[in-house]
C-alpha cells in the first residue's frame, strides 16, 4: 500500500504520516465514509472540492442538527485526539467562519462515532481538527477532483483561511445532520420525541380532556379541564321530539359550537345558547319527558392528535 506524506502548513507542526496497513428521513449523512490513513496537527482540514462521483455531499443540504460524526481509522498502535469542526462560508471560496465544534474525542483504529448536538445551517461544511499532532485526520483517494484546504486550526468565531490545497485527499469526518422541524436545538429522528413544540424535547403531552354538563336558562353550562393548554371546541347536538304526523326520524337541533383555548389545571366555563327549534321542542314536551343533549369537547395535542371527551345532558320540558 502507498503511503504518504501529509503537507505543512506554515506555523504549523508538519503533518504525519500514520504508518500502518489500511483496514477494510431525512436524517442526511455529509461528508466522506473514506478510511483516514494521515493526520496533521495545528492545522484544520476542509473539504473544497469532490469527485462528482462521490455519492455524500460536501456541505449539509439541510438546516437542522448534528447527531453524530463517524471517523474510520486505519489500524494503528496510537490513538489520535481530534475534534470535528463546523465551517461556514463566507463571500470568499476559501475562507469559513468556524461557527462551531464538538468536544476533543479520542479516535482508535476501526470506526469510532460520537453522539453530539450541534445545530448547523445549510451550507455548512465539516472539517478535522487538533492541537496535536492527527488532529486534522483525512484520506487519500488517487483522484486530483478530490480537494482539500488546509490552514491553521482557528477557534469557535474566528476565520479559516486556506493556506494550501492537497488534491487527492478527502477530509476523513462523515456527519449525520436530522431535522429540526421546531427550532429546538435537538435532532427530530433521535433526540426530540416532541418535534411539533421546542418546549419539550420528551414525548408530546397526551390530550386528556374532562367535560361537565349543567342546565341553564335557555342555554347549556359546559365546565371543561384539559392536561395541555391547547384550544377546545365545545359542540352539542339534541334530537328532537317527533312531529305529529310524520313518520321520518327526529329532527336534530344542532348548537352553535364555541371555542376558547383552555390552560392546564384550569377549569373554562363554555355557554351553549339553545336555538330556537330547541326551545320551542322544550315549551312542548309532555310532562315527564326529556330531551337528550350531546355535548362534545374537543381537541389536539401538540402533535396534532385529537381527544375528545363526550357527556350528555337531559332537558326537561319548560311548559
């Protein structure tokens, strides 16, 4: 197998060679799936350019979260400290705002992956880095089409600037980067079970909803509680007495529904006005007789799954 040498880079340590024998959603994976044969210390590595045949991108496509990063090393008697780094562009093709890092990890032979949480924005590119010497880990591939800057390790808000370009190589980092439908800073497929609200990162809330019925006069009290605050809408529907004569079904009374947003703990008062076939059904109604109300509450919880509670009120007549 060739060896080679990795490139110095002024005020920079030289850069070493790891002399071994190489080894064999929507989330979206970035970066290179290459096994990392050199390392370079003091210095940062970022991708410019790639063969188009190369099937991962070198920039995120999409706004969201890192979850994690994967590095593969070739077997080595060392280990190699080395952070992942994430560079934005600027107007400049070579040079990038470094906007954020993960911790320094320790990289062994095989593959190595590392749970983090770093939001990033489309655009954004991944790159190698460390202080010692590896840190800047990348592959070499034989294809002048694969092309890599490299330039002195610049913290979190500074500026990277290219001081050399290798072609041939491929920044050793693949990232996987999910969605972050609510802004919350979590990942939606692995780290947030409530991607519809940035207030949880648990599973969403369950709707439960509890609804009392009383009569009034000429209209229906209703008392409902709920476990979330969302907005409850409050239906009801009453069959009517048949007509004399008619040998159809009841006709049906149907309330106009009320809506209010309801808090947690807190007990809303909804009034369901009786409409006039209603009260007219109720001025008739033989002594002893009742007319049965169906009241309905209802509502979605923040992943947009319906509850709905259910009661029913018996009206007397009023004549």
């Amino acid at each position: 197998m060739r060896i080679r040498q990795g490139v110095a880079v002024a005020g920079a340590v030289t850069a070493i060679s790891l002399l071994a024998t190489a080894g064999a959603g929507a989330a979206t994976k970035v970066g290179n799936e290459c096994t990392v044969s050199t390392g370079a210390g003091n210095i940062a590595a970022v991708q410019l350019a790639k063969d188009p045949a190369s099937p991962l991108p070198i920039a995120t496509p999409i706004a969201g979260v890192v979850t994690k990063w994967q590095v593969t090393l070739i077997e080595v008697p060392e280990s190699v400290p080395t952070k992942m780094m994430v560079f934005r562009p600027t107007a400049d093709p070579k040079q990038f705002q470094a906007v954020a890092e993960s911790p320094t990890v320790t990289v062994h032979s095989g593959a190595n992956v590392f749970d983090v949480r770093i939001p990033v924005q489309a655009g954004d590119r991944f790159a190698s880095g460390g202080a010692t010497p590896g840190g800047a880990l990348y592959c070499f591939t034989g294809s002048t089409l694969d092309v890599v800057g490299l330039g002195i390790l610049p913290p979190v808000g500074g500026t990277f600037a290219t001081l050399v370009e290798q072609d041939e190589v491929l920044v050793g980092v693949l990232a996987t980067v999910e969605p972050d439908a609510d802004g919350d800073g979590y990942g939606d497929e692995t780290q947030d079970l409530c991607p519809q609200s940035a207030s949880f990162q648990a599973a969403c809330p369950v709707l439960v909803l509890d609804a009392y019925a009383l009569p009034g006069n000429g209209a229906a009290k209703v008392l409902v509680s709920s476990s979330i605050e969302t907005t409850i809408t409050v239906s009801g529907t009453a069959a009517l007495p048949k007509s004399k004569g008619k040998a159809s079904s009841s006709a049906k009374a149907k309330l106009k529904k009320v809506k209010k947003k309801v808090k947690p703990g807190k007990i809303a008062k909804f009034t369901l006005k009786f409409p006039g076939s209603l009260k007219s059904a109720l001025s008739s109604l033989a002594p002893g007789k009742a007319v049965s109300l169906k009241i309905k509450a209802s509502g979605k919880n923040l992943a947009g799954v319906a509850g709905s509670d259910k009661t029913t009120l018996k009206l007397k007549g009023s004549g």
